[in-house]
C-alpha cells in the first residue's frame, strides 16, 4: 500500500516542533538557569511598573466615580472609652439624679450594652479579617468588582485585553512553570534522598530547594523584596510570620531554606511531602498527633536542639488572616526556649489578592485564581531575633512578637483568635464584659459605703 504525505501536514509537524524549541528554551534561559543562581533579568519588575501606568490610566476614568462615591458614605469616629464612663455618660443624659446617689443597676445601663452590640455587627473587627481586602481602586479583575468594566467602553475594551493575556498567555505559561518546579522538587529531593547524610548531601538539598521554590514563584510572576537580610532566620531557631496565604512559604523558602512544619496529607502534596523529607529533616505529624501538644513541643523542641538543622519556618496564628492585620498567636512554639526570628509579609492587594478564604474556595481553585492575576507583589521584612525575657510567660513573649511584626508590616495588632474564622466566640469573652460591669456596681456601693 503506497502512503501519501501531505505538505501541509509536514509543515505543521516542523512548525509545532521549533515552537516547542523556542518555548523550552525561553524556560530554561529566562526561567530555570537564572532560578539555579538566584538572579533576575528585571523582566517582572519590568511588567510590574508597566502595570502601574495601566492602572494610572484606569484610576482616572474611576477618579469621578469613586469621589461620588465617597460623598454618599457616613465615616463614624469614635474615640476609645471605658465601660465605666460610657455607663456614666448614658445615666447622666437619662436622669436628673446625682449619679453618686443612684441605685446599683439601673435600666438605662442596658442601653450600653446594645449600642455596643449594634456596633460589633456594623464595625466588626474580626469577620472582616476573613474576607478580601478592599482596594481604594478597580485593578481591572471582577473578582476585585464584578461592575466596574461596565462604566466606560475604553474601561471595558481595557478589561478584555487584559483577561485575554491573564488567561491566553500568562495562565498557561504559569500552569507550565509550577508543574516543572513541582516535579523537579520531587524528582530531586528523592535523588538526593538516596545519598548518605553529610555535609554533600545538605548543600545539593539547600540548592534544589532553592532552585524549584524560586521557579514556583516565577510561576506566581511574583515580584518579592527583601529587607534587612542580615536577621535572616539561623539554623537552630524558630522562623514565625503572619499568615496570608499557603503561597507564604513559597515567598519566605525561595529566599533561604526552613524546615517545615504541618501534617501529613495523601494524594500529590503527600507525594511532594514524602519526597521532602526525604533530602531534609521536615516535621510532619500524623493527624492523630497533631492535637498531642506536648509531643508537637517535643518534636520540635529536639529539632532546635541540633544545630546543624534548617530553622523551623511556623505560622502561629494557625489560619490565613486579609493581611490587614495580625491577630493572637498561638503560644506553643514560644514555650519552647528557642530563639524566635519574626518576619513581616505584607502584600500588594492592587495586583492581585494572595488571601485564601478556605471557607469559600478549594486550594486548586485558589491556586488559579492567582495564577490568573496580573501578579502577586510583596514585601518581607526580617526582624531583629528576639527571646524570652526573664519574668515573660510565652503569652506575653507572643504577644510582644506578634507586636513587632504588626508594626514592621503596618498590620493592625489584634487580640482576637483566627480560630473565630470557624468557632463561636468564647464565652470567657463574654463573661469578661459582666467582670467589668460587676466590677463597677461593687465599686460604687464600696465607695458609699465607706462615705
């Protein structure tokens, strides 16, 4: 049987294959090589200040609306009292009588209590920290504002442009980059997993971790800058940060190598983790030992212990808070009596939200949607190593940290736990605020008493 080759169809097998050429040497000149090395062409913060000028232009057509917009809302200042005098300042506007001769409770007192109520469900501090951050104008993607597009026809002709290159050009080659930077990491960590442990065998894994978490944040065009490098995490220390999203460990490992903490999974991230372990000392827990506090603290109490390992990387308020604010730590890994190093993440909402609401999308959708985002843009400060001072329990040292890290990252220090994103507030809150109230009512009749 005689076979006939169609021109067309040759010329099209040529013309797939010098793509394909072109496209793995783009990878390995722009994207791999320089990842081995640590080195940038500029070309992502080329894209980012190409971004600016666009969203410059965008933000002027918004400039009207936005400022009728801002007319029409009420601002409500109030500044900080304490309960005594709220209760005082109401009884005086409610009553003729000297309020040193009123009685122990009164029914206008009630009016506090539902003022502030109301108040908490206006304003609240805390829901508000598990959604995204508000943007003072559109960056051009409706998951920012699903109307803005509508405005005007160059805002909407601005806005089709820009989805066909999130999603025709960066989307894939994004898709293409982690796939590349995850498989190297497995594939590598269990090669390096076979040699013997040593000096050798520490340097190739700091190398290849390296390696793949910089091509993963290329596959994120993540565009990080580093302060104050000197305080960078040591081995035999505790590295803590604030909480956005599961990319943070991307951002902080593609800068220097931590060993990880967290629990044990199946499916590809059990894979990547096994592999992990494998070339370096990580500490996974199996679920059943994860709630075990007093063995977590021993594990990693004999990791800091061994000096020759990689510091622990931990995030200790336990959830991914809008990276508006900082909220309570948990005091675990401050109980242990190693040296805390804090580091200060702060993102750039305007290209792209890193917040992972995890009540509301899965960890393959999330990872989409900043893979379809114009890019993601932060800052990380390391901060001076701190330690447990003498009389400090680990509530307090916690507390101090979580401080320094808020005013590094200009993050709103909260006393609240991340653990509301999903429980009911806890009725010891409650029961503080009838402590004050009680608190006042014994006051006063004491008062008369002694009078």
């Amino acid at each position: 049987m005689e076979l006939f080759f169609n021109p067309f169809d040759n010329l099209l097998c040529i013309l797939l294959g010098i793509s394909f050429t072109v496209w793995v040497t783009l990878l390995l000149v722009f994207i791999i090589v320089p990842a081995i090395f640590g080195v940038s062409f500029g070309i992502r913060r080329l894209y980012m200040k190409t971004l600016l000028k666009i969203f410059e232009v965008r933000a002027r057509c918004l400039s009207i609306y936005f400022s009728l917009l801002v007319n029409e809302l009420t601002i409500i200042a109030k500044e900080p009292t304490s309960l005594e005098e709220e209760i005082k300042e109401i009884r005086r506007s409610g009553s003729n009588k000297d309020l040193d001769s009123a009685s122990e409770f009164e029914m206008s007192d009630i009016f506090y209590f539902a003022r502030r109520g109301v108040e908490s469900i206006m304003d609240d501090e805390v829901t508000k920290r598990f959604s995204a951050e508000e943007l003072e104008s559109w960056n051009l993607l409706t998951r920012s504002n699903n109307n803005f597009h509508y405005i005007s026809l160059r805002l909407t002709v601005l806005w089709g442009l820009g989805l066909l290159i999130r999603y025709g050009i960066l989307l894939p080659l994004r898709v293409t980059l982690a796939f590349t930077g995850v498989s190297l990491l497995v594939f590598l960590t269990s090669l390096i997993g076979l040699l013997q442990n040593g000096r050798m065998k520490n340097v190739l894994s700091e190398k290849v971790h390296l390696m793949c978490y910089r091509i993963c944040v290329r596959a994120l065009t993540a565009i990080i800058t580093y302060h104050d490098s000197e305080n960078k995490p040591k081995n035999g220390g505790i590295c803590v940060a604030n909480h956005t999203s599961p990319i943070d460990v991307i951002i902080l490992a593609s800068d220097g190598c931590y060993a990880m903490v967290g629990q044990i999974h199946g499916g590809l991230m059990g894979l990547i983790q096994r592999a992990m372990v494998k070339a370096c000392p990580h500490i996974w827990f199996e679920r059943s030992e994860v709630k075990d506090r007093h063995l977590v603290a021993k594990r990693l109490s004999n990791h800091i212990q061994d000096k020759s390992k990689l510091p622990i990387l931990i995030f200790p308020e336990g959830t991914c808070i809008n990276n508006t604010s900082v909220m309570m730590f948990k005091k675990g890994s401050f109980d242990i009596g190693a040296t805390v190093y804090p580091v200060a993440i702060k993102y750039d909402p305007r290209f792209g939200d890193a917040f992972w609401n995890s009540s509301k999308f899965g960890m393959v959708s999330y990872l989409l949607r900043m893979m379809s985002s114009w890019a993601i843009v932060c800052s990380v400060w390391y901060l001076p190593p701190m330690s447990r001072e003498e009389g400090e329990d680990a509530v307090q040292f916690a507390n101090r940290v979580k401080s320094a890290i808020a005013r590094k990252g200009g993050l709103v220090d909260l006393l609240w736990d991340g653990g509301l994103k999903r429980e009911k507030v806890k009725d010891t809150f409650k029961e503080e605020q009838q402590k004050l109230y009680s608190k006042m009512l014994v006051g006063t009749q004491e008062d008369r008493s002694r009078s």
